[in-house]
C-alpha cells in the first residue's frame, strides 16, 4: 500500500500527518509513506527525522488581503497541482490524506484529477479553507473535535506521536531535567508558543520573570527560533533555559508541572493526553504580564497543580492515529486501484531528483511486522466491516448522539480500561520525581542541522573550552585562514592551549563574561552548559552562537569533504586517511578527534582541494557535514544518553546518508552488521557505495590479517571496477596488495581497508596508497606506546565502549604472544554508559589476565546513585578485577601486579591516560625485577 500525506508548514500540520504515518506502519510493516511537503516548511526537517520520504512542491500561501500577487496564485495553484500529480503517480499512490495548510490544497486537486482516494483531517474546531476544499471532494472526512462543522466528518480525535501518547512524565521526570539544566527541586514552568514560538508570550515572561524565579519557579521557555534573546533573566539560583525549538517535547513536558502556551489544536491534544496542567493563550491582549504573575500562587500550590493534572489526563485521548490509521486502511481496501506502474504517464514532466529529501532510516524504528495493533493496550481493534465504524456518515458529528464529547472515543468503539492516574496528595510532584529516579546525568542536547556560515562572515570568534581536542583542531584552521580567534580554558596547563596562544590566539584560563571581548561568533560543543557564563553573556548580547560541528561545517565550504564517521574507528581510520593524502601530496586540511603521530597535531589547514574530518554521531554533530564521500566503519548501539534508543541512534545514521552530496560515494564496512543495514537502506536511496571486510562480498575484501608484535600485516584484493584506463577515481584493474601496518590489532586492519578503498576511489594508485599506509604511525592514545620499564611495557589507548575494549585487549595480548600477562586498567567514561554497559564491560575485561577498574569519569554528567566502578569490577568473570576508585593509588597498585614481559594498557576517555608515566615510575621505583 502506498499512502501519501499532505501536512505542511507548521507542526500543527506535520506531527498528526507524522503520527498517522507511524500508526499505518505499525499496522502493516509493508506500507510506503510519503509526505509532500515545501521547501521553506518545518517538515523539511522533521520528515526526514521520521524515517519517511519528503517531496517538495512549490509552496502556494493565499494573501489575506487584495494584493498584485494575488494575481499569481492561479498560476502557482496549477504549477503545484502538476507536480503533486506526477508525484501521486511515481509513487502509484493508493490514497491521500490530506491535514490543511497550504500542501493540502493542491494535493487535494490532484489526488482529484489522477482518482487518488482523499481523506481529510481537520485538527480545528474552524476548519480552514484547504479541508472545506477538501471536504467537497471526499465523503471520508474526520475531524479532531466534535464542533467542528465539515461534510460527512467523524469525530475521531487528534492523532499524536507515540512518543507523547506513551509518556510516564514522572519516571521520565528526572532525565528531563538534566536535559535542559534544571534543578530536581524545585517546580517549572514550561513556556511555549508554537514551533515559530509567540511573540506576546515572550514579552508577557519578559515582564513577569523576575517574581516568577524569585518565587522558586523554574522556567523553560521555548521561544521561537527568531526570539532566543528576548529576555535578559535575573542573576540567582533558580535557572531560567531559553531555546529556539525542542525536537524532543516528550522531554519538556516531563520536565514541567505547568504549561503556559497558545491554544492550537495539537498543543491541546498532547498536553491533555500526558496530563500536563496548563494555562492557554489563545489570542494575545497586551503583555500580560500581570495576568502571568497571577499564576504564581497556582504554580507554587502543589496540590492544586495535582489536581489540574488529572483532570488533564482525564480529558486526554491518546489513540486517535490508531484510528485514523484504520479509517485509511478500510479505505484503501475498498476503493485499491490496479498496480501503477513506475515513473510519469507520457508526456509528463517528472519531478527533479533534487526535490526529494530522503529519510533518514528504511522503516520508521521501532515498529515491527505485526497484525493491526494486535497487543497493543489500551487499544482495542474496531467493530469489524461490514457495521464499520468508518462508514460515511451524512450528519454532522454531534447529532444523534454518535460524538459524546471532545476526548471521547467514537460511537461504537469498543470500552477502554481505566487510566490510573499518578499519585496525588501534598509533596506529590515532587515525591513522583524522587520515587522515579532513573537518571540523574546530563544528557547532551542533540545538534540540529542548520547551513554552513561563510567564514568571512564569522568575524572575531571565540571558542569556549579551546583547548579541547575537538575545538582546538577547528581553532588552529581558523588562524591559519587569518581569523582573529580568543578563548577560554579551564586548563592552564594544556599543550593545546599553549600551541594556540603561540599561533596568535588570545587565550583565558577559567571562564567568564568579560572574556568575550569585542568577539562576533561564540563557538560551543555540546559539553558546554547553559549556565556558562560566557554563553550567557554572547545570547544577552545577540551574538552568533554556533555549535562546534558548525563551526568546522564553515571551514569546508569550498572544499571536497570527506567524513568518517561510525561508533568505533573513527580516528584511526581519518587519522590513515589524511596520512595517505599527505604522503601522495594531496596536502589536506583535516580535523581529527586526536592527535596524528606524523605531525603531532590533530588539526592542520592544507593547500589542497580536500578537507578530511571525524565526523562525531555523538551528539548528531555529524549531520552538520555535506561530504563528498563518506566512511561508515560501523553501527553499534551507544550514546543513549543522548539518544535515548538504540533505533534512535542508528536513525541518525541514515540521516547522515542524505548529507552526502548528490554523486558522493559511500564506503562501508561488510563485516559490520549495522554498517550492512546502512548499505541497504543507500541502495535503496540510489546511493554510489563500496564496501570492504573480511566478507566474501566486499567490494575490497581483507585477507591473512595477522599481528606479530607492534605490527599488523594483511593483505587486500579488488576486482577492476571499471575498464582498466579509465581516467575516473575508481578505475584501476585488478588489486592484490599486501600491506604492514605499524599499529597492532585486527580492528586496525579494517580501518586500514577503510581508508585504502576511500584513497583508491578518490583516483589514487593503489600502490601509491600502500605505501602511504606502511609509514602510518598511529594517533595518540591508539595503542600508544607510553614506555618500558623493568621489562613491563605500558601502552595507552581510548577504549571507552565494551567492543573497543574487547578489540584492544585482543590486540594486546596478540603482542604479548604468550610471553607475558595482559593488565588491563580501566576507567569507565560516564555514569549512563557505566550503567547501561556494565555487565559487557565486566566480560570484555575478562579478556585481560588482570583487570583494574577505576571510579567512573564524570566528563559532562552528574553521578548517579548506585553507579560505580565497581558494578564494572564486579561483572568481571571470575571476580578477577581489583576496583581503585582513587587514581592515584593506580600506579602502586599495578607495580605490585606486573612481571617482567607483561603489557599493561590504560584503558578509557578520561584522565587515566594520565596514568603510563606514573606506572612506569612506580614499577622503576619498586627496584624489584621478578621472575
């Protein structure tokens, strides 16, 4: 079944178009969705971040007034009605359902024209002109509020995410929090106005902000990309969180007790469905600012507020895509037209490729292959046919009895269990969050796409945290192309910082506000809290505010980007990619998340034509980048913190295949099930890939991989993938190399593969390419050597995920060869990775003859209860692991443990590469050889 949706422009329109659309495939895994859409509407990002495919038609607004472009608009009315044909042909569709808004109103003309199915839903009790358009030319009409006054409409609710309908707020609360930076103790409020925010909110907050946070009420406002700045909170404990858009509204209203917004259709629909207490704006009359400090004694009465709160979730519906997902099933089944075969009729202009912006994963996550919401409470399926429910009706709903009420289920649906609701009584809000404790880190707020800015118009820049590895690289491009570059650091000591400040920066040590100085752009990673008071000081001041990922996105522009990118080796195989460019003279720039043996620098702007990046999915930072060709070496869950889901994670990847430029290339790992599942999905998306591995089918298969000390040999063969002297990148005869890696380890023979097949595609000889790869010397903390001391050798590296632990220790004890002991010293990088992956750290650490776990390194998280490094100690098999939270009992420690011809590795992200010298001192100052 193919089923095509017309919900544009605002979230008011897209999310109940996105939820149906997820409700259909959850009903049958088989249906093909596709959204049309404009070019200058909301659903050019949250289309593609739903899984589903995105057409463009011209956008057609009618002018509220007489005007010359009025003139116009029968013009551009039947361009988008010819477009939107052919599109509703390409696709074969077997239906549309149409939501309002300027999309609509061709889509309803062409669905017409080409005998396409319509289905109209109207969110509003005032329906607009698009649905009273579409309601003339349809009997299948529903409508999310009984009042509303439409031809042959049913009242079946307004259908909402999942996400939103499925939310506990109060075992959620927590995280929220953490989230956006507030406090755990004290009550928010959450202030928004639609997804382009409202203007009469913010200047009402603006007026009342101040006895708002003196009464102990947090705020969270979401103002509206254009009003970020709007309001100059007070200094004082009680935070107060702007943001231009939130992606993620399960996690504010989890983080609220109150709501205070506008009053349109969706936002009603979702507040009521989690039980979210609110104050609706509908029309705006002045400021209101004393209207909104009359709130006050509301938003403190905790027991009032509880009360709000059920009889909210009383009123909610929660099922309305399920039901409106069966309306379009029921009517797809008695009206299927015969198969259409791809691409226009004759005559037919088709649609140009640039117009489809494709999803970002196959099928929506999480849904599985299953009947129509079979197990799936509190839902019950509908009265079957032929007594359907969805019969047209030819009264107003309302009449007769059928509709009972706004939130209420259609007449006939079977009953629905009781809601149970949360808790109530005095100290309730506040108790729910305490019993519901979950998580109490800090989760990195996911990076949202935006352009590149031209360099030239960044002006002054300053960075916040410059001597981090990832903001020092982009620092020291930026000086080298002659901008004017200050910082801050919290490191006084940092060689980072010290190299930047020798090549011209100014350079503080701590943070704050007056360090900004005459600065134009601030840059920012996604470790920087909200409170930063230099943050703080460039939003109260207008300034550019740009993610660090952003930032490097200006400093490709111009350039042939290629960007690695994967859960494990993105280092290591960017770091033997610029090596193989700069040994052939490419001379590269390129950014890389460590420092590169060769140069001793991790950063570096060349002269020549490409630019080679790491491209972090930490944080969606990677989505940032446009490249030419991409390198995926692998997809493995991790970062839930950020993500929340493991479907969520590996979206983001296939987000990341529509980066790549139109032409690109994608390169693969075979080996790789998650990295094969991402070669599907650009197969499907028409996509010029390679892959590589040790697999019979790769396109650069390894072979004979094999470690003998601090060395790796393997070899590669390809086939010709085209004419032998054929001048295009990719065009060599046939390829069979042995190669000798100077790192140790199996999984750095794939990253060599990687980077080899990456070089040969971009028209480098092979043989020219192999060279290149023999003199690469690693990245630092890589299975870095640290040094030897009574025969024990220290080695370092960045293993932070159960898998990379596992491969450096297999690493490790083929360079031993039986001729001494593996010591493993870990600290575990983060309280939420620490818990989510303890058991699986435990059994890759089993791999070491002695394991030594330190305490967890917080980085940008705050702890957790009950979390630990011993609950990775602990999952050690056979109880072999020794937890040292102090880290500066390590070294003694490990002296005790080590024998000559042992090979201890320091293992994880944070400061315990800090550890080989003093291990190696300590073994020194033991002056014990044993036998």
């Amino acid at each position: 079944m193919r089923v095509v949706l017309a919900g544009g422009g605002s979230a008011g329109h897209i999310e109940p178009a996105l939820a149906l659309a997820d409700a259909l495939r959850q009903a049958d895994s088989s249906v093909q969705v596709t959204c049309l859409g404009t070019a200058r509407g909301l659903e050019t990002r949250l289309v593609p971040m739903r899984g589903y495919d995105l057409e463009l038609i011209p956008a057609v607004p009618l002018p509220r007034s007489v005007t010359p472009q009025l003139l116009t608009v029968p013009g551009r009315l039947a361009g988008a009605v010819h477009g939107v044909g052919v599109i509703l042909d390409r696709v074969g569709a077997d239906v549309l359902v149409g939501f309002g808004g300027y999309v609509a109103t061709p889509a309803y003309l062409a669905a017409k024209r080409h005998k396409v199915p319509i289905v109209v839903h109207e969110a509003n009790p005032l329906p607009g002109i698009a649905n009273r358009l579409g309601a003339h030319l349809t009997t299948h009409v529903f409508t999310g509020h009984p009042d509303t006054k439409l031809r042959n409409a049913v009242c079946l609710g307004l259908p909402i995410r999942r996400q939103i309908a499925e939310l506990d707020r109060f075992a959620l609360g927590d995280k929220a929090r953490a989230h956006f930076g507030l406090r755990l103790d004290l009550p928010v409020l959450l202030v928004f106005g639609g997804s382009q925010g409202a203007l009469s909110l913010n200047r009402a907050l603006a007026g009342a902000i101040g006895p708002i946070t003196a009464a102990g009420v947090q705020v969270l406002h979401v103002t509206g990309p254009k009003h970020v700045n709007a309001i100059q909170p007070p200094p004082g404990p009680v935070p107060y969180v702007a943001v231009p858009y939130v992606d993620r509204m399960d996690l504010a209203y989890a983080a609220a007790d109150f709501a205070l917004c506008r009053a349109g259709a969706m936002t009603c629909a979702e507040l009521t469905a989690v039980g979210l207490p609110a104050a609706y704006v509908p029309l705006p009359h002045g400021n209101g600012e004393q209207r909104l400090n009359a709130l006050l004694p509301v938003l403190t009465n905790i027991d009032q507020v509880a009360g709000m709160s059920e009889a909210a979730a009383a009123m909610g519906r929660k099922d309305a895509d399920r039901w409106l997902a069966k309306a379009v099933l029921d009517i797809v089944a008695a009206n299927r037209r015969p198969e259409v075969t791809a691409g226009p009729p004759p005559g037919e202009r088709p649609t140009p490729p640039s117009a489809t912006i494709r999803p970002p994963a196959a099928s929506p996550p999480p849904f599985q292959s299953q009947p129509p919401f079979q197990s799936q409470p509190p839902f019950q399926s509908p009265p079957p046919e032929p007594d359907s429910l969805f019969t047209p009706r030819t009264t107003r709903p309302g009449a007769g009895g059928q509709v009972t009420g706004w939130g209420q289920p259609p007449a006939g649906a079977p009953p629905q269990p009781p809601q149970t609701p949360p808790p109530s009584g005095p100290g309730r809000h506040r108790q729910a969050r305490l019993w519901n404790y979950k998580e109490g880190t800090r989760a990195m707020a996911l990076v949202t796409p935006t352009e590149p800015v031209p360099l030239e118009e960044l002006g002054r820049v300053h960075f916040v945290g410059i001597g981090g590895a990832g903001m020092s690289g982009i620092a020291r491009i930026m000086l080298a192309r002659g901008v004017e570059v200050s910082g801050s650091d919290t490191s006084a000591d940092s060689a980072a910082v010290a190299e930047l400040a020798a090549l011209g920066a100014r350079v503080h040590v701590g943070h704050a506000a007056g360090q900004l100085g005459a600065a134009d752009t601030l840059v920012v990673s996604s470790a920087i809290r909200a409170d930063n008071p230099e943050l703080v000081e460039a939003n109260g001041r207008a300034l550019r505010v740009l993610h660090r990922a952003a930032a490097l996105a200006s400093l490709m522009v111009g350039r042939l980007v290629i960007a690695v990118t994967g859960t494990h080796g993105k280092t290591s195989t960017t770091s033997m990619i610029t090596t193989v460019l700069l040994e052939t003279g490419a001379d590269p720039a390129y950014a890389i998340g460590g420092v590169l043996a060769a140069t001793g620098i991790g950063a570096a702007d060349g002269s020549g034509a490409s630019f080679v990046a790491e491209a972090d999915e930490s944080d969606g930072s990677f989505l940032m980048y446009a490249p030419d060709l991409a390198v995926v070496t692998n997809v493995e869950s991790d970062h839930l913190d950020n993500y929340g889901t493991e479907a969520a994670y590996r979206a983001s990847f296939t987000a990341f295949l529509g980066r790549i430029k139109p032409g690109g290339l994608l390169v693969t790992c075979a080996d790789d099930p998650g990295a094969r599942d991402l070669a599907a999905q650009a197969a499907a998306m028409g996509l010029r890939m390679v892959s590589y591995g040790e697999s019979a089918d790769a396109d650069y298969r390894v072979s004979g991989v094999a470690t003998d000390g601090m060395a790796t040999a393997l070899a590669i063969s390809a086939e010709p993938r085209r004419p032998a002297g054929d001048s295009k990148p990719g065009s060599f005869g046939r390829i069979d190399f042995d190669l000798r890696l100077r790192v140790p380890g199996h999984h750095y023979a794939l990253n060599a593969a990687a980077a080899f097949a990456a070089a040969v595609e971009l028209g480098i000889e092979p043989e020219r390419v192999a060279a290149a790869l023999a003199t690469y010397r690693g990245a630092a903390r890589r299975l870095e050597p640290k040094g030897e001391a009574g025969g024990v050798r220290v080695l370092d590296t960045y293993a932070h995920h159960p898998t990379e632990l596992a491969a450096d220790l297999r690493a490790a004890r083929a360079i031993v060869a039986g001729r001494g002991r593996v010591i493993a010293v870990f600290q575990p990088h983060l309280f939420s990775r620490t818990r989510i992956f303890a058991a699986e750290f435990g059994a890759a650490l089993g791999l070491a003859d002695e394991a030594v776990v330190l305490d967890v390194y917080a980085a940008r998280e705050d702890p957790e209860p009950g979390v630990t490094g011993r609950l990775v100690a602990d999952a050690v098999p056979g109880g072999a692991a020794r937890y040292v939270p102090d880290l500066g009992d390590v070294p003694k420690v490990v002296a005790a443990l080590a024998e000559p011809g042992d090979l201890v590795l320091t293992m994880g992200a944070g400061d315990v590469t800090k550890l080989g010298p003093l291990v190696l001192d300590a073994i020194t100052a033991s002056g014990v050889m044993r036998p």
